[in-house]
C-alpha cells in the first residue's frame, strides 16, 4: 500500500448520505480483515489479510490535512497492533484528535489504548454486533464474547475514550426478544452511544448467497439496504417484528446523531457518558419486497400500507 493516491473527497455527493462535516478530516491507514464474518462486507471487498500503508506516509498525509480532527475510516484501526502502535507514536506530536472503527481486542491491550489515547483518540466504533453468543457463532464472529463486554468496555472508558457499540438485529438466532436485551446490554454496560443496523445482505457477503439458496431475499433495491430496510425473511421473527424492534430501540435515543464534534472538542470525554440524541434524519426507507411480503412505510413505524 506505499504510495497510493490521496482520495478526492471533494467529489462526493453533498447529499444527506455522504455530506462530511467540514472540520472533520478523513484518513485510511489499512485495509483488509482476517475474520470470516458471514454477514460482513469489508472482507468482500477489501479482501482476508491486513494490509498497512507507511506509517510516515500516513502521517504526511495528516500533517498536510491541516485539521485537528480527524477520522480513520480503517475498518478495524487495531488490524495489526505493532504497526498501529508505531503510527500512534508518530501522532503524538501531532496533537489531534482522532476516532476510528476497532474490533474488541483493541480492548485486550493496554500498551495500544494508553498509546491511542496519548496520540489523541476520543472515540471508537467498536463491532460488538450481537449480545447473543448463538447468534454470533452462527454467523462465523468467534472472537466477540458477549461474557466479556462489560469488563472491556469499562477498560476502554478508563481511557477517556467514547464507546459507539455497532449492533447488527435479524441474525438467524435472534427472536423477537433481542431488541429488549439489547437494550439491557447497552445500559448495564454503560455504552455512551449505539449505533443499529438490521441485517444488510450486501452482493459478495458469504450471508447474501446462503439466503438467495433459502430464498429469502426479497428486495433488489439498494437503495433500501440502509437505516430501517428489511429486504430478506427473518428465521425466527417476521419482517413486521424486525421492523417494530429496530424502530422502537432508535425511539429509545441510544443513536448517534451531532454528539462526534462534542467528544471531539471535550478532553477525556470517555468517561461513562451517556448521551440521547435525536432519531437520524433524512427520508427514510421503505421496506419493498419481490415476492408477495408484507411492504412497511417507514416514515410511519409500526403501519402497513
């Protein structure tokens, strides 16, 4: 990855979609993951191995950004620890603040948080994706272990650094009971925010060919395969239930939404905080179908047409 064009980030669309705050810099350090997460579509797309750029190349390209804040869109900044830990060091000079995506074994390693957090890092998205052990074999995530989230969460907050949990609702060994231990998991854990996904079974994802076997894709629109969009058949609650769950848990505030600027701008803003901020916005969804299923308004939840 030595010498890779700097991304044009001018050029994307200034929609709601992809609208980047303009005091907010983006940066790539690595690609790739070894994990064989059937639902997930790094892997597919960036491939099974790590792969890391220069870390002085790296550190150039944020010097030359000219902004304090800064998000690593690495899908798992902590991929390879030793070279993460040589990039940090380099960053503490710098003094920015930073966030960035990590598995659960960032949390497993004191040398690397005291060292994110020394180099400026103020909030890590962490792919806890399920609270159910069950549901997290099935789909081939082996090295999450819901027994142990509480106690790395808490170490990740001894940092001062903000814990987004991404949770993933409609695995095949969710039922309609999920949504409320869910719930239960994010405040007994004390996660400052969440951020909620139903199952999105991307082309290329081991998860989209398996469920095209079962037939039970039912929607080809990807424009539906975001934010409320059901578009395959639950194996054990109806789409009505996925649906109903996943609104009721956003209409609990756990969402993301204007708080990443704050934890930013606040030193040692980790610390058990709780925040509640409004529903995400812009035009939500439908719920189409190819074959027969009930189809939802999503901007009216809980109502069918």
């Amino acid at each position: 990855m030595e010498s890779l064009p700097r991304p044009r980030l001018d050029l994307l669309s200034q929609s709601w979609r992809f609208r980047r705050p303009p005091w907010l810099g983006m940066v790539q350090s690595s690609r790739g993951c070894p994990y064989q997460c059937e639902f997930c579509s790094t892997s597919a797309f960036w491939g099974h191995k790590f792969r890391s750029r220069p870390t002085d190349e790296v550190v150039d390209e944020v010097r030359s950004l000219g902004i304090r804040f800064l998000f690593f869109v690495d899908d798992d900044i902590a991929g390879t620890p030793s070279n993460t830990k040589i990039l940090l060091e380099k960053l503490i000079p710098l003094k920015i603040r930073w966030a960035s995506q990590a598995g659960i074994g960032i949390a497993k390693d004191d040398k690397l948080l005291s060292l994110a957090q020394r180099s400026g890092c103020r909030h890590l998205l962490v792919g806890f994706e399920s609270v159910e052990e069950k549901s997290l074999e099935a789909v081939h995530k082996r090295q999450n272990k819901p027994s142990e989230y509480k106690e790395l969460i808490r170490k990740i907050h001894d940092y001062g650094i903000v814990v987004q949990a991404a949770i993933v609702m409609g695995l095949d060994n969710d039922s309609n009971e999920v949504f409320q231990k869910i719930d239960y998991f994010l405040q007994e854990a004390e996660v400052d925010i969440v951020q909620l996904n139903i199952l999105y079974p991307y082309p290329g994802t081991k998860i989209r060919d398996r469920l095209q076997k079962e037939g039970r894709i039912t929607s080809k629109d990807w424009s539906n395969y975001m934010l409320a969009g059901v578009n395959y058949l639950p194996h054990k609650m109806s789409q009505q239930e996925l649906y109903d769950g996943y609104k009721w848990l956003l209409e609990k505030k756990h969402l993301l939404r204007g708080d990443l600027e704050k934890n930013f701008q606040s030193p040692g803003v980790g610390a058990k905080r709780r925040h509640h901020p409004e529903n995400e916005s812009g035009p939500a969804p439908k719920l189409p179908t190819d074959s027969g299923h009930t189809q939802y308004d999503s901007t009216s939840p809980g109502t069918c047409e």
